[in-house]
C-alpha cells in the first residue's frame, strides 16, 4: 500500500498495540498515528485484578511493547490524548487542542469504563472501581493496609479481586444482586461452584441483595447498606458491576451500534474505511451465526490482526471462538464457546467438581456442543474447540466419561 497513506488507531490498549504491530507486519509503510488516552504505554489489562495485586507482576511485565519499538517502527504514539470525535464525511480525527488529524482508515479501539452506581454515598474517597493501572494501584494499597473490603458485584472482577484479598487475610463481603454469581454466563449450576469456592474461601457472598447506599462520614466510606435496612461495615468498597463499551464518538460520528459497534466478519464498520476491535466490537460471528460482543482478552489480543488486513484491503475473517480465563484461589478455568442469556442449553460434567478438577460443557437441544469449561484440567482446550465447531452431536454419557477421549 502507499506510503503516503495514513492509518489512525484510536485507543490505548492491548488492541491498539497489537493493530499497530500487525500493520508494520505486513509491510504497511504509511503513517501510523496511535491515540492513546491513557499517560501509560499500552498495557494488558487481566493483571489488574491478578498478578498484580498478587504483587507477582509490575507494570512493565505486562506493557505491550517498549517505547523504542514504538519508535523503531515509525509509531507516532500520542499518549494522553482523548479523541473528542472524528467525521466520517471528510475522514479527520478531533484531538483536545481542537486541532483534526487527517486519516485514510481509522481503527476504534477504545475499549470500556466501569459502570457506576447510582446510590448516595458512591463517590466517596475510598470507593473503588478497577480499570486502570492506576486503579490497580491504588487497590493494591487497599489490599495491603486495610481490613474490610466490600464488594458490590460478582463479576469475574470482583471475584478475582476478593481472592486477591482473601490471600492477604482481608475481612471480605460481596454482594450480589443475582441469585448466584456468574450466572448470567455460566448459568445456575457452575455459578454454585464459584458460590462455594468463594465461601469456602471465607467470603462472605451475599446473592439477591439490592444496595440502598453507600454510608460515609466527611466524604470516607463507612459501609453499604443494603434496602432491607442492613449495613456491612467497610474500610473501602469496590463497585464492579460490569463494564460500559466507549462507543459514544462511533454513535455520534452515524456509525451503526447495538450493544457495541456493529461489525461484519473482516471486522469492518457501516463506514467501509473503519474498523472496531476488542470490548467495543459486536461482530456477525460466522461460526456462532450471530452477533456477539465480547469483553475479554482474546479479543483484543487475536482480532488486531484481520483488522489490519481489513485495513489493508486484503481479505480477512475474524472467526475465533470467544476465550476467557480466570485464577481463583486454587481454581484456574478456561472457557471456549459462547452461550446466550437464554440459550437453551444444560451442562454436562466430566470429573470431579468438588476437587475441583472437571471440564463443564453447555449443549443444546440436539446435544452439539456450544461451549465448554475446563477448571484445572489443562492441554484440552484445542479438543473443546473442534467440539464446538464441529457443530456435530455429541453422546452425553461418552461426553461425561473420563476414559473416553475427547
């Protein structure tokens, strides 16, 4: 392609590095612009709620790539620069000094932010959400010199940071307004396993509670109560009840969305010179045969690379089966699949749950196999994938069975 081109990648994350690496690997010789909101070079973000506030990992262990590769392959990085819009019509990014940057294609990367909670007392100073290095930090000292930590949320956020803290002998309560956690992904029967690792663990998880407010004295959290008229006393909370996509520049620039960007199999937008990679992404899923948006790793890690073949004009399909892990005290999961909200599916298991040491498979009416969880059962991941995409059905009993190869 002519090196007078030039490609604008909005976003400061994984995916944003990944795209600039996977433009340079394929020889594209233009001008590459990054736009990154964040003062910090792109980094991953599953240390944040892991290994460092583990104090296993610093920031440098899990920053993408080093300033000098940056400037090695010609990267114009702009760190701390929030793009306020960009126009479709004349292809130019506005920047906060109210000057535009001119683009040949655009990638939007930009991620997600926590959402918030709408109760008295939310913003007091030691009420916490997870994002940002910076937010990881500051709960890393919390882990380290206080004593009560509550939680609002069950997510796979606030459960890995209630490990995290539990590891370090915090007093930890979370609280959830589902009737287990996870259960809108994993459904009722793994969410009872989390449910009983954590209390096993000595969380005190409370399910079906609805939050009334955040109590405080002089600004400072002093403990959640709940609409019956409880109160958890805390030294700090965590709010981390989900995340929000940033698609508000792509809502306003006429871009089609749903819950996200709506994009097709190459990753491309209803404007064919962008695209959209990682959280904010809803792509037509060619395996699934629906659209999905999912806010993950994987993600952001595997699609920079058809997007940037979309970019390039080349020919290119994102069909990767959605991926997610965790670490949870002694349980290490992956998942490989993807199964709705109201998918009608029932899991099958194969081995030990109470160890644990199982692999959790959801399938449909006509027994094909639509995802599958392994949880400390390692090297079966590839397996779970031929299963799923086989689309072919499978004998639940020789499923659940051991001895039987996969």
């Amino acid at each position: 392609m002519s090196s007078n081109q030039h490609f604008v990648i909005v976003g400061g994350g994984l995916a944003s590095a990944k795209l600039a690496e996977a433009l340079r690997a394929n020889d594209f010789d233009g001008q590459v612009t990054l736009l990154a909101a964040e003062d910090d070079l792109p980094y991953e973000r599953p240390p944040l709620s892991k290994q460092h506030l583990a104090g296993d990992q610093q920031l440098p262990d899990f920053t993408v790539d080093s300033p000098a590769w940056y400037r090695d392959h010609h990267i114009d990085l702009r760190l701390g620069t929030t793009v306020e819009a960009f126009d479709p019509a004349a292809r130019t990014v506005s920047l906060p000094d109210g000057s535009t940057l001119s683009y040949d294609k655009l990638a939007l990367a930009t991620g997600s932010r926590p959402r918030t909670l709408d109760v008295p007392g939310a913003d007091a100073s030691n009420v916490y959400t997870l994002r940002t290095i910076g937010d990881s930090d500051r709960l890393l000292e919390v882990l380290r010199s206080k004593h009560r930590l509550v939680i609002i949320g069950a997510g796979w956020i606030g459960l890995e940071v209630a490990a995290q803290a539990r590891a370090r002998q915090l007093e930890v309560t979370v609280l959830e307004a589902a009737e287990l956690p996870l259960v809108s992904v994993l459904g009722p029967q793994m969410g009872t396993v989390f449910a009983e690792l954590h209390r096993g663990n000595g969380v005190d998880l409370r399910t079906g509670v609805v939050v009334d407010m955040i109590l405080t004295e002089d600004g400072v959290a002093t403990g959640v109560q709940l609409d019956d008229g409880q109160v958890v006393p805390a030294d700090a909370v965590l709010v981390a009840v989900g995340a929000q996509p940033n698609i508000e520049i792509a809502e306003a620039a006429g871009l089609a969305t749903g819950t996200g960007i709506l994009v097709d199999e190459s990753l491309r937008t209803s404007d064919p010179d962008v695209v959209a990679v990682g959280d904010i992404a809803e792509e037509l899923h060619p395996l699934l045969d629906k659209r999905v948006r999912v806010e993950h790793w994987a993600n952001a890690l595997n699609q920079p690379a058809v997007a940037a073949l979309t970019m390039l004009g080349k020919p290119a399909t994102y069909d990767r089966l959605p991926y997610f892990f965790t670490d949870q005290y002694n349980l290490g999961m992956e998942y490989t699949g993807y199964v709705g909200r109201d998918d009608d599916v029932r899991v099958v298991v194969r081995g030990n749950v109470a160890k644990p040491e199982f692999v959790a498979f959801w399938l449909d009416r006509d027994n094909r196999v639509r995802a599958g969880m392994n949880v400390n059962v390692w090297d079966v991941t590839d397996r779970i994938k031929e299963l799923v995409t086989s689309g072919e059905p499978v004998d639940p009993e020789r499923l659940a069975d051991p001895n039987t190869e996969l």
